[in-house]
C-alpha cells in the first residue's frame, strides 16, 4: 500500500467509522502506517508528558559539551558563557514551543506541517536536510558520546559498545511513537537524579572567574560564536516538533502543550549547559586532563557518582537518539518518495540505523573539533527555516489548511526562494568557519559568527513580502 499521499489503511478506517484504535496506547507494538494524519480515535496522552519528552534526550553529555566549548573553545567567561547559553536557549525554546503547539489541532508530523510554507515538492528541500542532520548528523554525534561514555565506565573499546547503543536506539525507534514516549518518561527521573547531583558537585567545584589559558576568540566575537552554537544544539530540535505532540486530542490547550515542550526544553538545555562551563574550572582544579571528553568531566565526581554519571550520559545519548531516528525517518517519508511499504517509518529507521553507525564510527576519532563545526553548520539552515515557518504560521492566523498536506499539485515558491536565499546570503557575508569565512568576517574577524541571526531575519521578511503577494493574486 502506498505510504503517500493517503494514510495507510488502518487508520484512514479508523478515522471514518470511529471503532477502537489500532495503535492507540500499545507500548511494545509497532506504530501502523508513516506519515498520515493521526486518527481522532488514536489521540490520547496529556500536554504535559511533553515536558519529558524534550527534557529527557538533553540530558546527556553532548549538552554538557557545548557549555564546555564556551569556554574551552571560545574563551568566554563563566558569566557571559551563562548569558549566551540562556539567550540561545530562550530563542530555540520559545520557537519550539510555537510549532509544538499548532500540533494537536493538525495531527501530522512536523515536516508534513512544513508543506504548508513550501509547498509539496518544494518542501523536499528542508526535509532532505533534516533527514542529513537528525537522521544521520545527530545520530552520529550522540551515539559516539555514549560509546565514549561506556568505554570510560568499562575499558572496553569504544567500537564495541557503539554496536550495543545503536542496537538500543533503532530498536526503541523501530516500534515508534508510543516506545519512544514511554522510554523518554523512564529515562527521564535516573537522569535528573544522577546529572543532578553531579551538576551540584561540578558548579560548587568550580570558579567562575576562570579562563584558559589558550581561551579562543573571547569578547564579542567568542559570545556570538558560542550564541549560534547554542541556539544549533536546541533549535536542532525545532524541525521534530509537531512528531511528538501530534497524537494528543485535537483540542489540547494550545499554551499547555507550548509550555511543556518549550519549556522542557529550556531547562534542560540550559541547565547541563552552564554545568558543562562550570566544568572546565573544576576539572582544572582537580587536575582531570583526558581526551575522552566524558573522562575529563566525570573525572570531577567521587568515584561511585563518577560510573553513575557515565551510565547517565549513556542513557541520555540514547534517549536523545531514539528521537532522531524516529524523526529523521519521518522527515525522509515526507519528502514524498512513493515507498509502497505499510510499515515504511520502522523500515527506514532500520536503514538509518545502519547507516548512522557507520557515520558514528568514522567519527570516534576527533570528537570535538567536529562537534564545534556541526553545531554552527546547522544552524546556518535551521535558522532562516524557522523564520519561513514561523512567519508562514503567523500569516495564517492560526489557520491550519488540512486539505494541503498530501495534495501533491500544491505549490508554494515563497518558502523555497526565502529558504535558499536566507540561507546563501548569511552564509555568503556571516559565516565564520575554518572551511569558509564570508565577507564580514574577513574585514572583521572579532564579529564572530551571526549567520543563524541573519537567515533567520532575512528568510522571515523575505517570505512575508512574496506570500502576500502570491494571496493578493
């Protein structure tokens, strides 16, 4: 049965005769069907296990360590380390909140919603980059921070447990929605537990006046680098959104469902962030010098807290995973290929598991010289995304025009022209990476990086201007 542009048939029954669900609840049952519309008899939950949901997967190492670049890498003080980590933060979350919201009422997944801003063909564009960064890009980053945890925790190599944790993950991924749920609602007091009691340990070990000797940019241009930075790791998110808030009841209280979701992923992020800037004083302190990222972190905390706390960053990095496996799946399906398949999501999150563990493996080698350019080449799309999406649902009022998302004749050249636009010309003045330094920065290297800031204005003004034409005609 074709998986576009139709639902697949269990639920499209369901949804005309009203019987008992299909999936409905089931913990341990794979999720029917793609990327169709949820069914109102398969609506079930509350706003606020969102809450969970979102904080859960950033409870891991790889937050710690963008707060740990902040200093480290870009030789910022801990008090502007902390105002760019809660002002990156309160923008992704903020954002996140916005397009979780609008889920319910719509019942389809984040990157179906997106069609609505470029139209059917057009939105293959952002949803092949998602599948790039959430299937392959992120999958590879977290599972080599649990990989690296375990081998801290056990001796035993790196390689071996990296088999073990992408087992774990496409698993949990391969069942769907309703696993995924429960597994981030597990996960979710082990980890505040256990990194909580570490973070107080690491921030009453630390001194806030510390800088590294060989400390990076620092000043202005350290701060916008580390803001970009920031708002990459949690506005990565932002493409998921509507995947985990879209099987509630259709009349789900719009702030409820915004606030659980922005604002577990607000704390979360921030949190472990401003402990990861603590932690370059502490672990200097205390002499605790590894290439092993996560041996030079918990090298900080007495011993037994030590091998929780990498258990901790183990399951973090798997619960942030399960996310991206499971999304990035969605986001392939929703670039409309005709895959003829009635399980196709669990099918293809096999394939990116396979795929994303060879990635991973590759990457066991310099972990953090790659990390610092990933999260910047990120956002240098997410962001001028965010402003085509976001003003395309202000536009709108509100409205959520259903009969768009599978309509395959449906078009929307606003959205593709701002998001390549936004997205070549901050590149092209803004960006400030090893590969490529655009035009400002050659003239003014302390700027730092402001690309995201940019395509972000530039692509939300752009689309504005070209939708209300395109309705004025």
């Amino acid at each position: 049965m074709t998986a576009e542009p139709t639902p697949d048939a269990a639920h499209a029954e369901t949804a005309r005769s009203g019987t008992a669900p299909v999936y409905g609840a089931k913990i341990v049952a794979v999720e029917p069907g793609s990327n169709g519309p949820v069914a109102d008899a398969e609506r079930h939950g509350r706003p606020r296990q969102l809450f969970w949901t979102w904080t859960s997967p950033n409870l891991e190492f790889a937050t710690i360590f963008v707060g740990v670049l902040s200093v480290q890498v870009f030789g910022l003080t801990f008090g502007q380390a902390v105002a760019a980590i809660l002002l990156g933060n309160g923008m992704a979350g903020i954002a996140h909140g916005v397009l979780s919201a609008r889920a319910p009422s719509a019942g389809v997944p984040q990157m179906v919603l997106g069609r609505l801003a470029f139209g059917y063909r057009g939105n293959v564009l952002p949803a092949g980059l998602m599948t790039i960064t959430s299937g392959f890009g992120w999958f590879a980053v977290n599972s080599v921070s649990a990989s690296f945890a375990l081998n801290s925790l056990t001796g035993l190599p790196a390689p071996f447990w990296l088999v073990v944790v992408v087992l774990v993950q496409v698993g949990v991924a391969f069942f769907g929605h309703n696993l995924v749920q429960a597994f981030e609602r597990v996960a979710f007091p082990v980890l505040a537990v256990v990194l909580g009691i570490g973070a107080v340990i690491v921030l009453a070990s630390s001194d806030p006046s510390f800088v590294p000797v060989d400390g990076g940019t620092g000043g202005i241009g350290g701060f916008l680098l580390m803001l970009g930075a920031v708002f990459g790791y949690t506005a990565g998110w932002s493409p998921y959104a509507a995947d985990y808030a879209r099987y509630l009841p259709a009349d789900s209280p719009r702030r409820r469902v915004g606030l659980a979701a922005g604002g577990g992923l607000f704390a979360s992020t921030s949190l472990l962030m401003v402990v990861g800037a603590a932690s370059v004083s502490a672990a200097a302190a205390v002499g605790s010098v590894s290439e092993n990222p996560t041996s030079a972190y918990v090298g900080v905390l007495p011993g037994f807290l030590a091998g929780l706390t990498l258990l901790a960053i183990a399951l973090g990095a798997v619960a942030a995973n399960v996310l991206n496996v499971y999304s990035g799946a969605m986001a392939f399906l929703s670039m409309g290929f005709p895959i003829k398949l009635e399980r196709a999501r669990a099918v293809v999150a096999v394939a990116f598991g396979v795929v994303g563990f060879v990635i991973a493996l590759v990457a066991l080698g310099d972990a953090a010289a790659g990390y610092e350019a990933f999260l910047l080449v990120i956002v240098y799309w997410i962001g001028p995304w965010l402003g085509v999406v976001l003003t395309d649902q202000y536009l709108r009022r509100g409205a959520v025009p259903t009969e768009l998302f599978y309509d395959r004749s449906y078009r929307n050249p606003a959205g593709v022209i701002a998001l390549v636009a936004g997205i070549v010309v901050s590149v092209g003045l803004f960006s400030n990476q090893e590969l490529f330094v655009g035009l400002v920065p050659s003239v003014a290297p302390g700027i730092g990086d402001i690309t995201f800031l940019v395509g972000f204005a530039l692509s939300a003004g752009l689309y504005a201007v070209l939708f209300r034409r395109s309705m004025a005609r």
